[in-house]
C-alpha cells in the first residue's frame, strides 16, 4: 500500500485530536454530574457502599422530588416546605450556617448527622441544648420515643462509630438496650432538626438491613416535601464539565499544552529537512548495465571479468543434462552440440572471449539457459 500523502496524515492527526478532547471532556463531564462510587462518604452522588445514593433513589421513589445541591449551602434559596440533608459535613462556611438557621426557623426540615455536624448543631441549637458526639456504637438501636420519625419501627441496625452524650434539650430517637442513643431530634423554631450520630443505617451498605429503610423514609419528612441533598458541604462545586475543573487545574492544564507545543517545535527542528513526498527509485537497469560495462572495460581484463559467467553458463548446462556438475570440457562440449548450439556459442562457453560479439554470445547462452525453455526440447535432437 502506498504512503499517504502528508496532508492526508495532517488531517488524521487533527481528526484523532479532535476525538480525544471529546472523550477526555465526556469523561470530565461525566465524572462531574452523575454517581460515581468514588465520591465522598454520605454523598448522594456515591454508590459506594458509604454513599447515600441509594437513599436518594428510595425517597425519589417513595414519591419524594429529589435534588443534588452543588456549591454554597447559602447561596441557593432553600424552600422551608422542604428537607435539606447535610451529612457529615466538611466544608461548610458561617454564610452556610446561617442560610440552615433562617430555612429552619421558617418551617424547614433539616437532617444532619456524623461527628462533623456538630459545630453546626451548636451553633443552631446553643451550647447548652446541643448534644454531645461521642465514639461508640448504638445497635440495634430500638424507638425511644413516639416521635413521627420512629412510629412503627422495631430496630435499626448501625456499624459506628457514633453515639449521642449529653442530649441537652434534645429528644431520643434511637437508644439501644444500654440507652446508648443514635438518633435525636428537637423542633427549632417553626422546623424540625433530626440528629444521626451515626449515619450508617442510610448508608448503601445498610439501608437493606432490618427497618433502616422505612426509618431513611420517615426521616425525610411527608411525601410533599422536596429533599434536597447539600453536595456542597462534600466538596462539589457549582460547575461541571469544564466549569468543574478547580483554576489552578487550569493554569496547570495550560502549561503543559504550552510545553506540549514547544517540545514539538524543538523535537521538529532536530528532525532535518521535510520528507520527500514520493520514494526515490533506483536508476534504470539500463543504466546499470551500462555502469557495469564500464566498470568491467576499464579492467582491461575481458576473460577474468567474463569467468564467473561462463562458470555458471557451464554450471546450468550440466545441470539441466544431467552429468555431473564436474565433468569435464569435453563431455560438456559433446552436450552442447548435441543440443543444437552454434559453435559460436559453443567457443562463447569455453573459450576466452576475442572481441564484444564473444562477451555478447556467453551473454545470451546464460540468458537462453535460465530463461525456462525446456531441456527435452534440446535433448529431443539427440539421436
């Protein structure tokens, strides 16, 4: 197959380009919208076994409009006919603090829970009523009380660590049999804030165990309320796609496309003149031909350059005779004959060559000899 011409591996080249920067951006916008098992603990956005994805999927199928809140908590409006989920918190600003206190105050419902909920309690909740966090495990937990959250359920299973001490003005939820408490809850204003110290049993990994489904259910408020998952406080940016990629990316991004580029120039600069569009061809046979015979007339020494040829020319004849390959002249000179050879051609084999018209003559005896015509044809005159 011949080579492509340059442009057509220009255009290649682009197309294949092209292709990559679109899988590479497919990948990045995937990455950035929708689950992925990779995303942080307690993420709605995770279906690895710490993620609440499934959770999500359970309250959008209970009834419940379900969405994924990316960026500042303060910066969205938060419904009070709503439930906000914030789990396990790790980046939430005064602004976000206050943006949650207004939306309960107002009739808000708020679920929160994990040892990292707990400046956020004490801060909507005062010092005094907050509840304590402590390390532990509170399970099976049973109902502590007849609060909406528990009514009908018999146990909840959870894997710790995380318990409530010093529950202040909060109520009980969940306690185990040594009163150990993983869940509490109090009215704030005109809202309602529900307390997991643990936040395993609506996790994916433990939403199927004994009545931790129906408890993520009854959490969540009536089927009326939205429940809007805060995916800020886990690190996910208003963005996606490319508006997800954090500036120093960026910056960094742009500098390797820089050196990227200047590689290229220096690499091609190292690589000499361009290539040449079509293969240079070997000269002619003529030519060569003709360059040997020069090379051979400027020996002055016909018979020794013409040796090698009439051995090989003597060489075929024995062979396609069938004597030995060393018999000697006069065998082979009886075979010639025999075959019908001019005794031209018969001295342009065996004897020195005199002039051009002798070279000429063992020339074309090899020729004749290697050409394919047959031996029986020659052989049919022998008598």
């Amino acid at each position: 197959m011949s080579r492509l011409p340059r442009s057509a591996r220009l255009v290649i080249a682009i197309l294949i380009g092209i292709v990559a920067i679109n899988v590479a951006l497919r990948l990045l916008d995937s990455s950035t919208r929708g689950a992925d098992e990779t995303a942080p603990d307690s993420s709605s956005l995770s279906t690895g076994s710490t993620g609440v994805a499934a959770w999500s999927e359970l309250l959008e199928r209970d009834g419940h409009a379900v969405d994924a809140q990316r960026g500042d908590v303060g910066d969205d409006f938060l419904d009070p006919d709503s439930t906000v989920v914030v789990l396990e918190p790790s980046d939430l600003e005064d602004d976000d603090v206050q943006a949650l206190r207004v939306f309960v105050d107002a009739g808000g419902r708020l679920v929160t829970g994990g040892a990292s909920s707990t400046p956020l309690l004490t801060e909507l909740l005062g010092v005094d009523e907050a509840p304590e966090w402590s390390t532990g495990r509170a399970s099976p937990a049973e109902p502590d009380s007849s609060a909406p959250e528990v009514d009908g359920l018999r146990e909840v299973e959870a894997v710790g660590p995380g318990l409530w001490r010093g529950l202040g003005d909060t109520d009980p939820l969940l306690a185990d049999d040594e009163r150990r408490v993983l869940a509490a809850a109090t009215d704030v204003g005109d809202g309602r804030v529900v307390m997991l110290a643990d936040v395993s049993p609506v996790q994916n990994r433990l939403l199927d165990r004994a009545d931790n489904a129906a408890f993520a259910l009854a959490i969540a408020g009536d089927r009326d309320r939205a429940v809007v998952f805060a995916e800020g406080v886990h690190g996910f940016g208003d963005g996606t796609g490319l508006g997800a990629i954090p500036g120093r990316w960026k910056a960094a991004l742009l500098g390797l496309v820089a050196a990227s580029l200047l590689g290229a120039v220096a690499a091609g600069r190292r690589l000499g003149p361009p290539e040449e569009d079509a293969r240079p061809l070997p000269p002619p046979r003529r030519a060569y031909v003709e360059g040997m015979a020069e090379t051979l007339a400027r020996t002055k020494q016909p018979a020794a350059a013409l040796a090698p040829l009439q051995r090989a020319a003597r060489a075929e004849l024995a062979r396609r005779a069938g004597v030995p390959p060393d018999a000697d002249e006069a065998t082979l000179h009886a075979v010639a004959t025999r075959m019908g050879w001019t005794a031209a051609e018969v001295a342009a084999v065996f004897r020195p060559p005199a002039d051009d018209e002798d070279v000429l003559a063992t020339g074309r005896v090899l020729a004749r000899l290697k050409s394919g015509e047959t031996i029986e044809r020659e052989l049919g005159r022998t008598p």
